[in-house]
C-alpha cells in the first residue's frame, strides 16, 4: 500500500495494463476479416453453382469447444425421406480458416436410405464451418457452427 | 500396406438402413507442415473413396487436406440382396487400397 502511494505515476501504469490485459480477453473469439469470411462464402457459391443455398433442413453435429483440433469428430444429418424421387445427392463441408476451405465432398442417393455422413476433420484455429446438402430437386440447404478450438491442428511445425 | 478396418453388419434385414463405418490407416500428410528439416512435407493424402454394393456406387467422398490422419467415414445403405460391399480408397502417389465384406440379407 504504502509502494502505491509514494509511486501514484506507477501506480496508473500498472492500471492502465491490468485495463489493456482486460480489453485482450475481451476481444471477441470471431474477430474476423471480411477477405477469410468472403473466401467462405464464394467457396460456397461455387460449389451451389451461383445458386441460392438455404438455412435449414442440414444439422452440422460438431462440438463446440474443441479440445484438440487434430481429430475432430463432425456429422451432417440431413432431414430427407432418402426416396428415389426426393433424396440428397450430395453433401460437402467448408472451413473458414484452414489453409484450404474445402473439408470432404460426399455423393449420396437414395440407395443410402438415410442422409447421415461422418468424419475426422483438423482444424487449425477457431472459425466457422458450413456442411451444405444438395438434393435430388436442385435446391441447396446448409447450416453453420462456429467453433472454438483449444489446441490447433499443428500448422507451423510448433 | 495399409491396414483398413470395416465395421458394418455380418447380415439385415431385406430394406434395413445400415450404418458401415470404414477406418483406413494412412498419415493424411496435409503439404502444409514443415518437417524436421523445417522444409515444407509434401502432400500425401488419401483424395477419393467410393463404396460400392454388387457394383452399384451407393457412396463416394472426396477428401481434402482438412480430413484428419486414418480417415474415418460413417454412412449408411438399404440392405437390398446378399451381396458383397467393396471399399475403394485412392490416394496421392498412386495410393490404393480395398476391401470388401460379405453382407448376408434375409427376409
């Protein structure tokens, strides 16, 4: 106590860090640049072929917190009577942040019975991941999890 | 030789969904890490997989660099006749590797 009062100067400067310290946890987990999320979504466009993809129908299951991003376990389920006239013909998952958007492609038909994929991904830092279904009419579905990752999939050999 | 596992059903009924897990044993090197010598690994990864059922594709994935090491799939199928799964993995560096399993349906 008495160091703090003979030492106000020092005293404001050690604030002011344990401020500035506060202001870095603070920091949101998906500060983002527009440039990674634009390289998302043309990903995604391109694989739509320019088509309008929708919200819904696709559950991407991965769990949110990540402990290790070398083997991360993702499922897509899609909701589809898997019938020769309405099934899913295909499904792909797309990263934002690994060093390649793409994830896997799956090619799917009604001989599979039930839409439901699963995989081992690696994931290099915290970012969002988009599984999109296309089905058997033409249309484009998908869904997006953000996620956090404790240790990352090893990038630069640390 | 690689070594891949298969866990999927011995026999089904006729029209069941059944879910195959296939497991391949391959390091999945991604051509982005630097080794010991610090100089970039090139790529070595598995890119397709194709399931086949008497013949007929019934599944197919295309695999990118983001696929962890011993790439895992999960999927499913209608048991539709007593028959023969057959699993083909295609990698870089002419990788292949197959398998099959006997699939027994009554009913």
């Amino acid at each position: 106590m008495r160091m703090t009062a003979s030492f106000p100067a020092l005293d404001t400067r050690r604030r002011t860090l344990l401020a500035a310290g506060t202001l870095l946890l603070v920091r949101p987990a998906f500060a983002q640049t527009p440039a990674e999320t634009s390289d998302l979504a043309a990903a995604v466009a391109a694989y739509a072929g320019g088509k309008p993809v929708n919200t819904g129908k696709v559950v991407l299951d991965v769990a949110t917190l990540v402990e290790n991003g070398n083997t991360v376990p993702v499922t897509v389920n899609v909701a589809s009577p898997m019938s020769a006239a309405d099934h899913v013909v295909a499904i792909a998952i797309f990263n934002e942040r690994n060093p390649q958007r793409e994830i896997a492609k799956f090619a799917l038909g009604p001989r599979a019975g039930k839409a439901s994929v699963s995989t081992r991904m690696r994931l290099a830092t915290s970012q969002k991941l988009v599984a999109v279904a296309q089905m058997s009419d033409g249309t484009y579905w998908s869904h997006s999890v953000n996620v956090v990752v404790a240790l990352a999939a090893c990038l630069e050999g640390e | 030789m690689a070594r891949a596992l298969i866990t999927a059903p011995a026999s089904a009924k006729r029209g069941e969904v059944i879910e195959i897990r296939a497991l391949l044993q391959h390091p999945m090197e991604t051509g982005f890490r630097p080794g010991d010598d610090g100089k970039i690994q090139a790529r070595d990864i598995v890119t397709s997989f194709t399931c086949t059922y008497d013949g007929a594709p019934v599944f197919a994935a295309e695999l990118f660099a983001a696929v962890a090491a011993n790439p895992y799939l999960s999927f499913h199928t209608v048991a539709t006749a007593t028959g023969t799964l057959k699993f083909d993995w295609i990698g870089d560096n002419g990788f292949t590797h197959s398998e099959t399993h006997a699939l027994t349906v009554t009913g």
